[in-house]
C-alpha cells in the first residue's frame, strides 16, 4: 500500500504521536498497575524566563526597589521578614503558611546562556554549558529503570511535542494533548488499515509499526483518563485542563510515575506585570485544584510537583517597563511528604552581580539528583553524572 501525499499530511498528527512511542510503552497494556506507594513526579515547565525577582520578592532590599522603580512587586504576600510572594499566586502562599512548599532560591549553572532554546537544552538534558547532548535528564531516567525493572517506569507529557527531557537513548516518554483527541483519531478507519500492514523498506516499515503501537495504546490511555471521574472542579484554562488530565490518569491504575506540563510564555520584555500576572493567575488556580483533587483522595504525600524556568531575567528594569533575559531563579517545590519547607536558602544577593545579572549559588543539577535518589528511588549518578551530593527537602 503506496502513502499518497494527502493521505500521509492527514495522519501527521497521530503520526507525530506515534513517532514518541517507545518500545516499552506496550507493556502498558499488561495490568502493570502503579503500587501506590511509589512516588508520582510532576514537572511543570515555566517556558521564556519567569522573572524571579517578581515571583519571590525581596521586601526589605532597597536595590531591588530602585532598579525596578515602575514593575516592583509593592502588595506582596508576607512569607517571612525579608520575603514575599507575588499576590497572584496567593493559594502557593497558603501552601507555603501549610508546609506544603518548598523553594530554592538562585538555582541555575557555570557559564549560563541567556538563549532560550540553548538554556532549555541544557535545563532539559542536565548538559554542562558547552556540552551538548541529546537526551534528557528524564529520559535517561526510563533508560535506567527500564535496564533493571522487569516493567519499566512510564512517563508522560501532556503535549502535542515530546521535550527534550522526556527523549532517552533507548526509551522515550509519550506526548499527547488531549487523550480522548487521541483516542479518535486512532479509530479511523484509515488508521486502523495501517495496524498490521508491512513494507519492504525497514523505515517505512518502522512507521507502520509505530502508527500501529500508537492505536493499540491510545485506547488503553483514553481508558485510563477516565476510569475515575473527579468531583474537583477545574479551571477552563489550558493549564487547568491539563492537570485535569494528568489528576485522572494519576487517579487510575496506570503505571506512570513522571508526568510533564508546560505553561507560558514567560518572556516578559515588554509590559511584564500584566503578563506575569495573567500566567500566574492561571497556574494558581490550577495548582489549587490539583491540590485539592490530590488530597481528597489521599495522593498528596505521593505527588511533587517540582517547577523551573530556562532563566531568569536580569536585575534592572529595562525602558519598556519589562525584564530581559538573566540567569538564575527559583524552583517550586509542593508536595505532603516534604522533609523540609518554606524558604531553602538566602534570597538572591543583589549586590554582588555579574554585569547587571545574578549569581547562582545552587546547581540545578544537584536538585535534579535530589529528586532522582530521595523522591523517584533512581541511582542519579547513572543518569546525570552527578558526584556532588543532594539536598534533603525530599
């Protein structure tokens, strides 16, 4: 069977799905539930630099009010003496008053590349900076649990693309947007032609195999989403559809441990108040829910939703009442099993600079093998190489 050129543009949004179906991911039809006992990560990607400064606002520095004398942050919420948080995110607060938040402050790496997609690679791939590698942080972690697990840990994006972070060397995470979407598109009758087809090109060959892995599992996943309806009411917004989504597949019997989340866009060079607020509007009344949907069904202790940027932006203001781009910045960190809570470390030192940006004093990537050994029970220095210890938090 030849793929006419119209036939092949109109399978390309299964196709992109399938395509990230790793060879593992059919052992997702065997009952190869999640114990409950194992932890459950969430990553939720801030994607174009959030500005920092404004998200965790250091109340009582005086340089951070003069450098941003028009978009400094007055009407903080109070979470210590020297620290508020940003009062569109006032539910974190709550969660922070509770000893449900964590948050480590001036995170980032050596020689930072103020280039979203550079950063993001080496934020994704927990690569050095002048080291380039091609897959994630996440992705080496299913390499490494599928080599010693006779069921392989599964992960999930809730994303037409798969990141960087979710793409290992021999296994990689699937990305969907909407598991019922899938789920009928897999049912057409064109797709279904191709399940058992075969081809003499082994490339060819290959996309058939595939496109048939993706309608084999499209419906187990559709299953999954739906198996326990939820009585918690979600936001309209994407974001709050998303964790919609990600509350009824952790709710149900699926095996996944990691699942990966986006929102944005955080580039805030122009008017940034209006649009940091909006953003965090809709991630604080998402996150409440999911909260909430997690602690009625007594999963909070199992979850981390853990929180990250590419970077974050520089000191000063600049001429259009926005930030540009700059290097370190925090990480949320919520969850009922934290050991430690509230503020990690020291705020940011704003007077000790590097040319207008801060200096990080955290390594993402000891946070990174912190959530490997302590939350996902992995051996961190397999995926990352890191040497260098880990927190305690989790």
């Amino acid at each position: 069977m030849l793929i006419k050129r119209r036939e092949f543009l109109k399978i390309s949004s299964l196709a992109t799905a399938s395509l990230m179906v790793p060879n593992f991911l059919k052992s997702m039809t065997l009952d190869n539930a999640l114990e409950r006992n194992q932890k459950i990560l969430i990553v939720l990607q801030f994607t174009g630099g959030n500005d920092g400064l404004n998200t965790i606002i250091p109340t009582k520095n005086d340089i951070y009010f003069k450098e941003r004398s028009k978009i400094a942050i007055q009407n903080s919420l109070q979470l210590n003496d020297e620290a508020g948080i940003n009062p569109s995110l006032s539910y974190f607060k709550e969660l922070f008053d509770n000893g449900e938040l964590s948050v480590m402050n001036n995170v980032g790496y050596p020689d930072p590349d103020k280039s979203h997609f550079r950063s993001m690679d080496i934020w994704q791939s927990a690569s050095k900076s002048d080291e380039f590698l091609e897959t994630g942080w996440l992705g080496r972690f299913l390499d490494e649990e599928c080599y010693k697990c006779d069921h392989p840990t599964q992960a999930l994006e809730v994303d037409d693309m798969l990141s960087l972070a979710l793409k290992g060397e021999n296994n990689k995470a699937f990305a969907f947007k909407d598991p019922k979407r899938l789920y009928q598109t897999s049912q057409e009758k064109y797709f279904k032609s191709l399940y058992d087809h075969h081809h003499e090109d082994e490339t060819v060959s290959y996309l058939y195999q595939t496109l048939g892995s993706t309608i084999n599992n499209a419906g187990y996943i559709f299953d999954k989403s739906k198996a326990k309806k939820t009585d918690q009411t979600y936001p309209n917004s994407q974001l709050g559809k998303d964790f919609k989504t990600v509350s009824s597949l952790i709710k149900s019997d699926i095996n996944t441990q990691v699942y990966y989340l986006s929102v944005g866009s955080f580039d805030t060079h122009v008017n940034q108040n209006e649009r940091q607020q909006k953003l965090f509007d809709d991630i604080n009344e998402a996150v409440k829910s999911f909260v909430a949907d997690m602690k009625s069904n007594g999963l909070f202790n199992d979850i981390l939703l853990m929180t990250f940027s590419e970077f974050g932006r520089r000191v000063a203001q600049n001429a259009s009442n926005g930030t540009d781009h700059g290097t370190a910045n925090q990480m949320f960190f919520i969850s009922g099993g934290l050991k430690k809570k509230g503020l990690l470390n020291a705020l940011p030192d704003l007077q000790n600079l590097n040319e207008g940006d801060l200096i990080y004093t955290e390594d993402f990537r000891k946070v990174y093998a912190t959530i490997l050994k302590n939350w996902l029970k992995a051996d961190s220095s397999k995926v990352l190489g890191w040497k260098n210890g880990v927190y305690d938090f989790v």
